[in-house]
C-alpha cells in the first residue's frame, strides 16, 4: 500500500490523477463522504492557488510512434514526412520529432460509462 502521494504515482511522469465520476460514485455512501471531505481539505488549502479553467481530459492507449495506422497517426497528431521522420503537434501547436519507438498517446472510446447525472453504477470488485 502507497503510504505518500509520490509514492502511489510509482514511476509515471503522470502530474494529474485523473478519477472517473462513475466509479467514485459506485463506491458506498460513507467512503463517498470521506473521499469529498478529503477534496474540500485540499481546496481549503490552496484557496487561491493559480490554477487552469478547465482541463482535457481524453481516455487513450499507448502505442509505439512507428506502429501506428494512418488513422492512429492522425488521431495522435503524428505526422511523417517524406523521408519516413515522425513529429507531433501538440494541442498548442508546438511540433517535436517523434521516434519510432515513442510511446504517444491514440485516443480511443472510454471504456468506463458516462456518470448519467449520477445515476450510473458500476459494481466494485470484493478482492
């Protein structure tokens, strides 16, 4: 069991943690309210912090750069020029080389259901 948050992200480069509405509330009512309680204590404590508007948040695989479909290319915002070299164009239009081997992000359909107004349950595993 992680016992600090540096530690629960293991050895990603991940700096959002990044939780579907529809599982958290599959979870019963009391983990619910403790989970809440803890969001408040972190919202009370950077009261003020700068933080962005809005964020976007798209579910995705990863794949090898060099793999990839002309469709998951696109999708990916990777292109390949006419001697074979990849690039990506980020959401910002910044353009950087891209290796065969990089792993990018493909977008693909959300596997977890869409939270419905809160009416969308999923059953939590007993392990």
């Amino acid at each position: 069991m992680a016992s600090d948050i540096h530690t629960y992200f293991g050895l990603s480069y991940a700096t959002h943690l990044v939780v579907p509405r529809t599982l958290l509330q599959s979870m019963p009512p009391q983990w619910q309210e403790r989970f809440t309680e803890l969001l408040t204590e972190l919202d009370d404590a950077f009261d003020g912090a700068p933080r962005a508007e809005a964020y976007i948040v798209q579910a995705a695989e990863e794949k090898e750069a060099g793999t990839l479909t002309g469709t998951e290319r696109r999708a990916a915002r990777i292109t390949k020029d006419e001697h074979g070299a990849l690039s990506h164009t980020s959401l910002l239009g910044e353009v950087t080389e891209t290796a065969d081997d990089e792993l990018v992000l493909v977008p693909v359909p959300d596997p977890v259901p869409h939270y419905n107004r809160g009416r969308t349950r999923l059953q939590p595993s007993t392990t």
